[in-house]
C-alpha cells in the first residue's frame, strides 16, 4: 500500500530546491550589499565593488564567513583578500 504522505515529501522536497536555487543566483544582489552596509553603518551608496571595498577595509574583521565569501570577487587589491581570509 502507497505512504499517503509519500507524494506531499517529494512535492515538498523539489519545492525546497527550486527556491534554494533561486536564492543561490541572487545573492550577490545589489540589494544585499546595502544591506550589509546599512547593518555596519556604513555609506549605502555606489557600486558593488565599492561597498566591497569599504566593508573590508572599514569591518573587515567583524564579517561573518557568509558575508566575506559573498564580497570577496569585488575586492580588487589582493592584499585586502588576504587581510579578509587571514581571520
């Protein structure tokens, strides 16, 4: 005999992976990056690579891991990388 739940886990769990792909591709948003600047009081405005550079030169050592991975490609110097990777 068929698990009545059977069919609701698999709808479930396809759900569940379509939106963690779609929030994969927006991560990097340009929305996030104010938000990161706003959460350490910094200037909201300019480009991505900016508010980059200005989080890791500013509250580089109080970056989550999640944070740092996400601004590390718009950092242009690789002594900031380094900086950034070395905690």
């Amino acid at each position: 005999m068929r698990n009545k739940y059977f069919g609701r886990k698999t709808l479930k769990n396809k759900r569940m992976k379509q939106r963690g792909i779609q929030t994969l591709k927006k991560k990097d948003s340009f929305a996030n990056f104010i938000k990161l600047a706003k959460k350490y009081k910094l200037v909201q405005s300019g480009s991505k690579k900016q508010i980059a550079e200005r989080l890791s030169a500013l509250r580089g050592k109080y970056l989550s891991k999640t944070e740092k991975k996400l601004i590390l490609p718009y950092l242009s110097n690789n002594v900031n990388k380094k900086l950034l990777l070395k905690d």
